[in-house]
C-alpha cells in the first residue's frame, strides 16, 4: 500500500472522529468552551521557549530552502506574538458566545412558533500557509463557536505547528473537551490535502489562508464549501482635500509595517490636482523604507527614478517592499481604477472632504472601505472579533474578517401544539 493511501485511511479516521466531537461540542455550555480557551492560553505563556525553539527549527530550513524576508516574517514568532496569541484566546472568552441565540421569532396565523437560532457550522477545515499563530487563532475561534476543527498548515512551519498542537491538545485534554476537537493534519505532502478536500461526509466547510496560488488550487480540487479570498491588492486613494501629512503617515503605515501581510497596501492613487505637491514627499518616504516604485507615465515624470509599471503590476499583491503609484484625474477615475484592479478586499480614501469620503464607502464594493485610516485595520482583532479564522472577499454570509458570527449558521425551530398542513 503507497503512503498516500495510508494517509487517505488516516485522514477517514481523522473526519469521523472531528465529526463525533463535533456533535459533543454543540452541547458545550458557554462557561466549559472559555475554560478550554483559558487551559490553552495559560499553556502557550509556560510554554514559551518549548514553542520558541521549534519556530527556530523552521525559521533556519525556511532560510536554507530560500523562503524570502517577507514570508520569513510570516514564520517567525516571538514572545509578544506568543503573548498576542494567548491575548486572543483570552478576549474570545470575554465574548458573548453566539451559539443559541435567537436571531429572531415570529408567530404564524395557524399558531405555529418559528425560531432561528444560531448553531455551529459543524467540521471546518482550515489549510494555510506560513503563519503558525493561525494554528492558535483558529482552534479557538471554532472551539468558542462549537466547531470541531482540522488544520493543515504548510511544511515551512511543521516543526512550530507541531509544537502548538500538542500544547493545544494538552490544554484540551486538561479541560475535558472532546476527542477530536482540533486535530493537526502532521503530513506535509500535496496528494494529503487533495485528499483532504474530498472528505464531505465529515468536513462541512474549508477556508484557505495564504498566497493566491494555494487558494485556487483549494477551490479547484475540494467537493466541500469554500469561503476564501483570492488576494488582497489593496488600494488608497490620495483625494485633492487630503491633510497630505495625514497621507504619508497612514501609507507608511499600510505598506511597510509588515508588507507580508494581505491588508497590506499595494497601489497608491494621487489625485492629479495634488500629485505635483505629493508625489516627491511619497516618493522620499518610499527611499527612506527602501520601498521600490513603480509607477505609470505621470509618476514616473514626477519620481524619475520610478520605474515603469507594466500591465501586471496593477493586478500584482507583492508582500513586499514594492509599490505601484498611479496620478489620477478625478475621484472617479480612483473609483473605476479600483474596480478595474483592485480584489475586493481593503481600500482607503485620504480626504478632509467629507462628501467625496461618503462617495467612497458607496462606490467601492469591497470587503472593507476605509475614510482616513490605514488598510492594515482589515483584522479581526482590530475590530474586536477576538482571534480572527480568515478574511473573506466572497459576497455571501461571510465577508471581510470572519470571527465567531461567520462560523455559525441557523436552524429554524418550529413550536406547534397540533398543527397539521391542509
């Protein structure tokens, strides 16, 4: 028998018993799932240098195999991002838990009583790439929201993914969760996750985290529910009324404080009427960040040593010190630029013009619109979600960050006294 048939036997295993613990964890009580999210928090914060060494074991193969500084980033935890990652779980606890809430109820004219309350998904299987804190965020997400989760990071953060499991698992067994509940998928290999998508008699929803490439070969080879985004070419748009200040601090801001990152800003538009005025104060920011640009023909004049965008850069999420700068000559040329290239995730306008601000957030369809703020918000820790499990650009329940809400769903509870249908 090959390997890959012993991994399709295990991962069979592996979905019914994240099937079984997930109807045990519908029945958990608001007060034993935070207990289970306390148990873990504490033993990340004792077990720091346990989970510090493992990440140095990936961090020194990532350098060997070549993994660039901005995915290095991804990789690499450090005592605060420990310490942020038990954070998380901890403000989990401290929300309401959203499992049985009735959303809403009315009565019809027979008498009949109908409810929806809200229920876990059931089995979510979360495949991901360089950031081991995942491992950590998800887990608890699903575990507040009642869900069994299976997580599949990627081989550059086995060694640190491996780690946090068995500490989770620990936690869990500690606390009285469920058999099952969070399991890591310990197999490296692409034929496991192609595997892995096919099993929709036990996994009820997959949401991929990471670069483009892995998102849509996840679409295209899983027979299970996909909630994903694509990429995050995010966008802000300097307006004729911007405080240019205000402009320079918040692009600084969105593109160079981790530029690995999704919400990282990408593209730059420049109202024409400003561009003469702000073009070389962004253009001494950029140098300043060892930033390179790109830009079209009215940048480049102004910032001759920009280099020339192509058609591709306008499309391209770089997840590094790279970035594209267009002049535009109007607020709807912004608008149409980033309907054109933009990928629905974060985009910003930079104004002191409150009507072209409200124009904005109606005009652009994208997961998240900003007035005045940097693009690096789009998180669910920045907007108070707890632990985020992902970011969504699809327009269908979940859409922007997804916290305990987007892994719920409904039923329809229906209380009647005899009714029958004529």
């Amino acid at each position: 028998m090959s390997a890959n048939q012993d991994h399709q036997a295990e991962l069979l295993e592996l979905g019914r018993r994240a099937k079984t613990a997930a109807r045990q964890l519908a029945q958990l009580s608001a007060s034993q799932k935070n207990r289970c999210l306390e148990v873990i928090a504490d033993r990340l914060m004792t077990e720091q240098e346990r989970i510090l060494a493992a990440n140095a074991e990936d961090l020194e193969l990532g350098r060997i195999k070549g993994l660039n500084n901005a995915l290095l980033d991804r990789l690499k935890l450090t005592p605060a991002r420990i310490e942020e990652m038990a954070r998380g779980l901890r403000a989990l606890v401290g929300l309401p838990d959203p499992i049985g809430r009735v959303d809403s109820s009315w009565l019809r004219p027979n008498g009949l009583e109908i409810r929806r309350v809200r229920v876990p998904i059931g089995v979510i299987a979360i495949i991901y790439e360089a950031r081991p804190n995942v491992t950590v965020d998800a887990a608890g997400l699903c575990l507040k929201a009642g869900n069994a989760v299976v997580l599949r990071g990627g081989s550059e953060a086995i060694h640190s993914n491996l780690c946090l499991a068995a500490i989770m698992q620990a936690g869990l067994d500690a606390s009285g969760a469920p058999d099952g509940a969070v399991q890591v998928v310990p197999w490296t290999d692409h034929a496991c996750v192609k595997q892995l998508l096919k099993l929709d008699q036990y996994i009820d929803l997959v949401i991929p985290r990471g670069g483009e490439s892995l998102i849509r070969a996840v679409v295209e080879n899983s027979t299970i529910p996909v909630i994903k985004h694509y990429k995050g070419v995010c966008h802000i748009y300097v307006d004729q009324a911007a405080n240019q200040e205000m402009a320079l601090k918040i692009i600084d801001n969105a593109k160079c404080q981790r530029p690995g990152t999704c919400n990282a800003a990408e593209k730059v538009l420049i109202h024409r009427d400003l561009a003469t005025a702000f073009a070389p104060r962004l253009a001494e920011l950029f140098h300043q960040r060892q930033v390179e640009m790109r830009g079209d023909p009215a940048f480049c004049q102004l910032v001759p040593d920009a280099k020339p965008a192509t058609a591709e850069d306008w499309t391209t999420e770089y997840l590094d010190l790279i970035i594209t700068v267009a002049v535009v000559d109007s607020f709807e040329d912004a608008v149409a630029h980033i309907a054109t290239y933009g990928s629905a995730h974060s985009d910003a306008i930079i104004t002191q013009d409150k009507d072209a601000a409200m124009r904005f957030t109606e005009q652009v369809d994208s997961a998240a619109v900003y007035v005045n703020a940097s693009t690096r918000f789009t998180d669910g820790g920045q907007f108070g979600m707890g632990a985020e499990i992902g970011i969504s650009t699809d327009r269908i329940h979940a859409r922007g960050p997804m916290g305990l809400e987007e892994l719920t769903s409904y039923k329809y509870i229906v209380l009647g006294n005899g009714q029958v249908r004529a």
